[in-house]
C-alpha cells in the first residue's frame, strides 16, 4: 500500500495545483505523508457529517471538492465548526485533500462529469484554457444532446440524473423551445453568461444563479441565437455531485497501474444546505 505522499503526487498530476485559480485553497489541508493509504473518501464538501462519514468508514484520506478554509484562519480549536473537522480527521489518522478549481478545469474536469451524469456530449470548453494546446481544459463545457429535447424534457431528465435534492430543479423559458445544444458549469454559474452567450445555445445548465443576472439572460435576445436563452438551475451540491464518482474512477484506474490495492468509496451524504422545500400552492395565486 501506498505512503500518503505517493498519493498526493498522482492526485497533483491529474489536478495541479498551480492551475487553481489564484484566491483558491487547495491541497493537502491535514495529513501526515508517511502514513500508509487504503482507503480513500471522496466528497463534495468537508462538513463535519463527511468527517464523521470518514471515520466511521476507518479511511485514510478524505478527498473532498470543497476548501475546508478558503481564508486565512488563526484557529483549528475544536469549538469551531471546521476546527472540529480537523480534530476528526487528524485524531483518526485521515488526511484531508482539496481539489476544487483546479478539478474545475482539468481535463476531465468537474464540467465533464456533470456533462456525463446529463448524457451530454461534450465538444468543447465554454471557457477554455489558453495554456491547453489541446483545447479541451477550461471552465464549464459547451455540449450537444444526441437528440432534440423539449426545455420541459429536457429539465426532467435533469432532475432524475442529478442525485436527489430539496431545491430539485427551476427552468426557466418556453417549455416546448427545443434543445439541441447545451452550456453546463458544475457549481456556481453566474460568472460564465458572456461566454454562454458567445457560444449560442439553447440552455444553460448551472447552480446559484441570482435573480439580476438570470433575468437580464432571459431579456437579453442576441439577433443570430434562435431564441432566449432558457435556464436550468440545479443545486451546487448536486452539479458537482458526479464528480466524486469521475474522480474515483480515476485515483482507482491509477490504483491498478501501480498495485495499490486502494478502495475508494463515494459519499452519498447529501451536503447541500437546503434541507426542504415548499412549492407555492397551485393554482398559482396573484399577489
Ligand atoms: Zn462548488
């Protein structure tokens, strides 16, 4: 079995952590590199239930999406939330690892993932990376369905592929435009609308989007597009969900070339903050 830091060094090759953009925190949060690795926990956010997950499975190494601490922090004593997740983790001897946008644009990244989960093919990043002769890392992915779907079909099969969530799934725009060609950003989308209306699809497939910048999407009618853009806003937790699985496929692929014997696990612990939700009574009253 491998030494942690035999790991981390395959984990670096297939997200490095140079490429993570600059305010991002990524990397080994805990872990001693001498430590023997079996089993590995990949998750989207290090909440105190993943932590508490990780122990109860005796693995050695959370890898998680999601920065413990994006900012500067003067404390890990354990009466703070993430200070309690560090004392988990490193009282049962399991190192913790991030890689958030540095998977966000790796090749496949994040976006491939969720593309894959949608049953999407992926032509092209939506933002790619100028460093990538290839042309295939960047952010988000720029996609085409095998066959025309209908918004309202097309947001149902959204809604059953992605993993179960309170939010569930909003649409916004004419339930019977056709889609033919989708954007699709794993995590919060709102930063990308210029370049999904450079790329002139038919839908957007995102988490987070704010009324303001939505609605001036939606208003916006560029004279060559065949129509508004429609909007399919799923929960953060669930577009980045599939990457967990994508990701252990790959440390496992890795495993297997080198004679690790690792065993990778998927959380299924939905992490999404939104426990409920309460749809408003139908027929729909004015207010
Ligand atoms: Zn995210």
């Amino acid at each position: 079995m491998p030494a942690l830091a035999e790991v981390l060094t395959a984990l670096d090759a297939l997200w490095p952590p140079e490429r993570a953009e600059e305010w991002d925190a990524v990397g080994t949060v805990c872990g001693d590199p001498d430590r023997p690795v079996t089993r590995v926990l990949f998750a989207v956010d290090p909440v105190l239930d993943i932590a508490d997950e990780a122990v109860r499975l005796d693995a050695d190494l959370l890898i998680t999406h999601h920065p413990l601490y994006l900012r500067g922090t003067t404390t890990v004593a354990a009466s703070t939330s993430k200070g309690r997740v560090v004392h988990t983790l490193i009282k049962h001897d399991i190192a913790l690892h991030v890689a958030h946008t540095n998977a966000d644009r790796a090749d496949p990244g994040v976006s491939d993932a969720l593309a894959g989960a949608l049953d999407l093919r992926v032509t092209a990043p939506l933002v790619p990376d100028p460093s990538d002769p290839a042309g295939r890392r960047g952010l988000g992915r720029i996609c085409e369905l095998d066959a025309p779907l209908s918004l309202a079909a097309f947001g149902e099969r959204v809604a059953e592929r992605l993993p179960r969530t309170a939010q569930g799934v909003r649409i916004a725009g004419d339930p019977e435009r056709t889609i033919r060609t989708v954007a699709v950003c794993g995590g919060s989308g709102d930063g990308l609308f210029d370049a999904v209306r450079a790329a002139g699809v038919d839908a957007y497939v995102t988490a987070d989007l704010r009324h303001h910048p939505a609605s001036e999407a939606r208003e916006r009618r560029e004279p060559t597009a065949s129509g508004q853009l429609a909007l399919v806003d799923a929960a953060h937790w669930a577009t980045e969900w599939p990457w967990t699985e994508q990701a252990a496929a790959q440390l496992d692929e890795i495993s297997d070339r080198n004679g690790w014997g690792l065993r990778t696990h998927i959380s299924r612990t939905v992490t999404d903050p939104w426990t409920a939700h309460a749809p408003s009574p139908a027929p729909a009253r004015t207010l």
